[in-house]
C-alpha cells in the first residue's frame, strides 16, 4: 500500500508493528524480508519515486577536514536511496576485516564472516548477482583467458568482484512494495524528531514531516533508522529534546568514526610485455579481479584492508578524479560530467593509422597501466558527523562532516604498492612506479585528490561494549530496547571493497532478528491475553 | 636553378635529420650491448634518457657510490669479473638479470624516482649516467 503524507490530515497518528525509517538499500531489504508476515510494517521515506531536487536539499551540509564531496550530491534522497546511481560492485567483506586487529584502534566486529556468510547468499538475490560470483576457478573454467598475475599466492590473491545490473531498488521494488498487504509506504514523510519514554529505554514515535506543512506522528513497537550513514547519525544527534546529546549518544559515539572507503589513482604498473590483462578490466559484464594482499600478510605488515584495479593508463590520465570535479550539488549533474569524461576517455579512442592495421585483439594490448588502489580508512574519532546550527526547511539542523584519516592510510598503501612491486619483480612481469604525493615516507597525509566511494560508515558503530560502539551485535541501540539501526553505519571497520553488498547482508540478518523479536512479543502477550 | 636549390636543400635536410637518427641507432645498439649500463626489463618501457635520470637519482641518494669503480665493484665482484666467461655479453646479461631477481626476492628494493626497483637495476642506471 502507498500513502503519500502530502496528503494526509495534518496531525494524522500512524500505527504499526513495525517503522521502518529510510526505503534505501537497507531499507527495502527489511521490508522486503518483512513482507507477507502477520507485522503491520510502516515503511517511512523523505522523498518520492523520483528526483526532486527541493527534497534533495534536506541533506545539505558543511564539510571540513579532507576535501569531500558536497554532502547534498553523495547520498539519494528518494524511494530506493542511493542504488538510484550505484556503480553495482559487490564483493563481500573478508574473513580478517571482522576480526580484532590490535594495530587497528577500535577494529574488530561482534560477528564473524562466517555468521554472516548465510545472509550473503541471500542478498545476492535482492542484488541480482549470480551464485559463482566471487569464485576466481569457476570464472576461469569458464573462460580459459582470464589469467590472474603470476604472483605468489601466499601473498597476493586476485579478489572478484560481482556485478549487480546495478538493481535499482526504486525501480524493481517499487511494485512489490506498493502492492505487499503488510507494507505501508508513506512517500514525503520525513522524519525531523524521535521521541522515547520518560527514562528514555524505549521510542515512544517519531515525528514525520513535508513540504505540504504536514506533521504526522508513528507509533509503533519496534523501530529502524535506515538513513544512510551520515544521516542516520543526524536524525539520532538531531533527537536531543530528551536527552541533550542526542539518542544513544550517552558515550559520545553517535557520528564518531566516520569512515569513506578511499580510491586512489596512487601507482603505474608497466609490464614488459603488453597485456591486456582481461581478468582485471571492466571486460566481462558481470566479473572483474583487482589484486588484494593475503590475510597473515595484512597481519605480519600490520596494515589496513586494500585493493588494486587496473585501468589502462592512456584511459585513467583522462578521467580526473571523483573528489575534483564531484563538486555539484546536483548528483544528476556530477554523474552526467563523469559519464562524458569516462565515455571520452574509452569510447572516442584515437586509433593511430598503423594501428588500425592491427587486430582488434592487439589494440586492446596496454603496457602501463593505472593502479587505483580501494583502502578501508582506519576508525578516527576525530573523523565525524557532527550538527550545524543552520536547519533545513523541515527544521532539522543540517549536518557537519569533518573527514580526517590517522597514519595507517599511507602507511598501508605504500606498504601494498612495495608487496605488489615485489612480486613484479620477482616474476619479472614489469616494475610499479608510485606517484609523486607517495614518495616522502614522513609525510602522512593524502593527496587532495584522495576520493571517496561515497560510500558512508561507522558512525553509529557496532560493539557488545557500549562505551565502544552505539549498536550492539543485532544493530540495536545500546540502553533503547526498541531502536535499531540499519545500514553501513554500523559497520565498526570498513573494507577494501564497496559496502552495499554486506549492507544488504546484514539488513537482512536484522530483518531476521526482528521477525524473531515480533514473534516473542506476540506470543507474550497473547499468553497475557 | 630551382631544381638545384631543391635537392641541395633536400640533402642538406636529409644529412641534418638523418645522421642524428643513424648516431642514435648506433649508439642505441652500443649501449643495448653493454649489460652493465642497460637494465633490460627497465628498458622495455623506460628511455635512456629517464634512466640516466634514474641513475642521477640514485647517486644522490646514495653519495657513496658515486663512482664507477665503487658501482662495478657491486655490479661484479672482482672474482667474477676477471673470469674469462664474462667476455660473453649474453652470459653477463644473463647473470644480471638473475641477480636482479635475486634482489626482489631478498627485499633488496629501492624507490627512486616513484620507480621500485632492485639495487642491481638502480646501479647499472647510476654506472649509465656516468658513462
């Protein structure tokens, strides 16, 4: 069912078993998991089907620190969130990144990959990505061509990555949403307050608001925040009527630890003989490997989680770096600039007369390639969301970015570019040359041009220990028996890959719990009855 | 008169670009001959130019080897280096390059100029520059 809140009576009180705040991916992932149960699910989005550039604005806010991009253009802010413009990479999260890595401050996840790897499985669904997708064999059963780097596997292994289409959830969910009997879609409804009882235990309801000047109140049972993670960490900071810090923020967690999942065009590797190194380029529709350094190799060097992709350089030296030219407000303008700059780059090719002699195989031959290094940022405190004093037009304060990075960046990306030079060497396959910002090993900071994947995380982190984390391990916040938080915000560490694929994940491990949780609840109280 | 001044201006462009190409060749060939100045798998991709470059860097870097009797003295230890076989330029590239391998595999590694690459490899650019 969908309601659009524009239209309700102003003052409308709005009833479930369940509200799910923010139809993104972590969202719909729930929703969908909850759909055809016996749980009334209130499915609350800010925004319409569509882009609409007034409701975009809400997200608008200050950043410092780290150049970032304008906080308005890096999320979406409409039915489907930000797989409206996903690049579809999905990959998951390895086995060590879970793990407490002491050179880590703050590393270390309440779950293993392995609780998680059943959700994996699932989510794959939702993503549209096949059941091989990240088995390296399988795909070179397939096709004999795809030869990985001749590296020692005890150091170096190549990590696939799948591809989605990319799904638009908006667009493949928004029917089966709208027409699931449990699920009630509220579009334009956004929150601007949560409010708990008086010893601020449990969430009473939270405060919808539009455009149309209507304010609307949900009451529900059990509650989920699935904003994204710069936002979810505002609608919980921007809560602070009850509680001056802001909810669940007693240990001053909330926005604390924000981390990006940094890329770099950093390294040029140039081989002795040309290649076309097909098991690495964006060849194949569906699979790609970038090179990724062995776990015991991350522990022995005492480094942070990062990959390796490979682009030819002739191709790379013409499409600028994200963080430089991402600088509209607009995401749709961003995003148009960077399909021209890369459908130059690859598609209006000059081919050299002789060259065209050639066949079509050898002119996809390169010698030097660009590494473009994918590196989990290392959690910092001081990397954080924090609130404005300026609000939005709905009267929430707006949102204050500060990115910052600790020495363990590049560190770690110095370290896997002199791994991977190594190995070059010891194959004699070619040489790495590092580019000029990597060169003055006192020097730790990272060049403006470090980009981020727009892909936000950590800043309502998981822990068992609440002076560690403002989730506990089912993504409930710590002290509030009925408030959990969906999406990569959680995530205590990031990872040398993109987030949505273990987002989806582990939306769909709370989605689970959840059911469980509704299920106890409805049977203690018709045992009560 | 205009044909005359047209070949003579045509010779004369013909000798200015030509024999500079042909000096090029020549020394291009020299050089390719000499193992220890010519880093083979550098060279696939690196000018020599850029290596004399390289091996500028290196000798910054590394003031104590900033001479030729120092470099070779690396390159090739005296024992080998008075060995007979090493008359043969394919045996001599042949070694280098083995000890080269050897280098990457005992982190004998080096970063100069953004390049990583072996001690060997960093000397015979610094011999080149020199010679």
């Amino acid at each position: 069912m969908h309601i659009d809140a524009r239209f309700l009576e102003n003052n409308s009180l709005i009833e479930g078993d369940i509200c799910i705040i923010g139809a993104g991916a972590a969202g719909l992932s729930i929703a969908l998991e909850l759909m055809n149960t016996p749980y009334k699910v209130i499915l609350l989005e800010g925004g319409g089907f569509q882009y609409d550039d007034r409701i975009q604005e809400l997200y608008r806010g200050k950043t410092t620190g780290q150049p970032y991009y304008p906080i308005k253009s890096s999320e979406l802010h409409y039915f489907g969130g930000t797989t409206g413009h996903w690049g579809g990479m999905c990959s998951p999260f390895d086995p060590v990144i879970f793990l407490k890595r002491p050179w880590i401050a703050k590393s270390g996840w309440p779950i293993t990959r392995e609780m998680l790897m059943p959700y994996y499985d699932r989510a794959r669904f939702n993503l549209d990505i096949g059941i091989y997708g990240f088995d390296l064999d399988y795909w070179q059963k397939q096709d004999p061509t795809l030869k990985s780097f001749p590296f020692d596997e005890n150091v170096i292994w190549t990590k696939i990555w799948n591809f989605s289409p990319p799904t638009r959830f908006g667009e493949k969910y928004r029917n089966t949403i709208v027409n699931a009997k449990n699920i009630h879609l509220y579009t334009y409804a956004n929150v601007v307050d949560i409010t708990a009882n008086e010893e601020i235990s449990c969430v009473n309801s939270v405060t919808v608001k539009n455009y149309a000047g209507k304010t609307n109140n949900v009451t529900a049972s059990h509650f989920v925040l699935a904003c994204a993670g710069i936002q979810n960490a505002r609608v919980l900071l921007a809560a602070n009527k009850q509680s001056p810090k802001g909810l669940g923020n007693d240990n001053d967690l909330v926005g604390r630890y924000f981390m990006e999942h940094l890329e770099i065009k950093s390294a040029e590797l140039w081989l002795k003989q040309k290649s076309e190194l097909k098991l690495y380029m964006f060849a194949s529709p569906r699979v790609q490997g970038e090179l990724a350094i062995m776990p015991q190799k991350q522990i022995e060097y005492e480094i942070l989680n990062g990959i390796v992709s490979f682009t030819p350089l002739e191709i790379a030296k013409k499409i600028p770096s994200y963080i430089t030219k991402w600088t509209n407000t607009d995401p749709r303008e961003d995003q148009k600039y960077f399909d021209q700059a890369t459908y130059e780059a690859r598609g209006n090719r000059i081919v050299h007369f002789f060259e065209s002699f050639k066949s079509e195989e050898t002119r996809k031959m390169h010698q030097s390639f660009q590494m473009i290094m994918r590196l989990e940022q290392a959690p910092n405190p001081l990397s954080r969301v924090t609130l404005c004093n300026e609000k939005d037009e709905l009267g929430v304060p707006r949102a204050a970015l500060h990115w910052a990075f600790t020495s363990l960046e590049k560190k770690s990306i110095r370290k896997i570019y002199e791994i991977i030079g190594q190995q070059a060497g010891i194959t004699g396959i070619g040489r790495v040359k590092l580019m000029d910002e990597l060169l003055d090993e006192k020097d730790e900071s990272l060049p403006v041009t470090t980009s981020g994947g727009w892909h936000h995380m950590g800043t309502t982190r998981m822990s068992d220990d609440p002076k560690n984390g403002v989730v506990n391990a089912d993504c409930r916040i710590h002290g509030i028996q009925n408030l959990y938080i969906a999406g990569s915000s959680c995530f205590p560490t990031g990872s040398g890959v993109n987030p949505t694929y273990t987002i989806v994940a582990l939306s769909i491990r709370l989605a689970d719990h959840l059911k469980e949780v509704l299920k106890e609840n409805k049977r203690l109280s018709n045992g009560k009855k | 008169m205009k044909r005359r001044a047209f070949i003579l201006v045509s010779i004369t462009a013909g000798t200015a670009t030509g024999i500079p190409f042909l000096y090029n060749s020549y020394r291009r060939s020299v050089w390719r001959n000499q193992p220890l100045i010519y880093p083979s798998l550098l060279s696939s991709f690196c000018d020599e130019e850029s290596l004399r470059n390289l091996g500028i860097s290196y000798r910054k870097i590394n003031p104590a080897e900033n001479s030729e009797k120092q470099l070779l003295s690396f390159l090739i230890p005296n024992k080998v280096r008075e060995h007979s076989a090493l008359t043969d330029r394919a045996l001599e590239s042949h070694q280098l390059e083995m000890k080269v391998q050897e280098d990457f595999m005992n982190n004998k590694i080096i970063v100069v100029n953004g390049w990583e690459i072996s001690l060997t490899e960093a000397r015979q650019c610094a011999l080149l520059s020199l010679s």
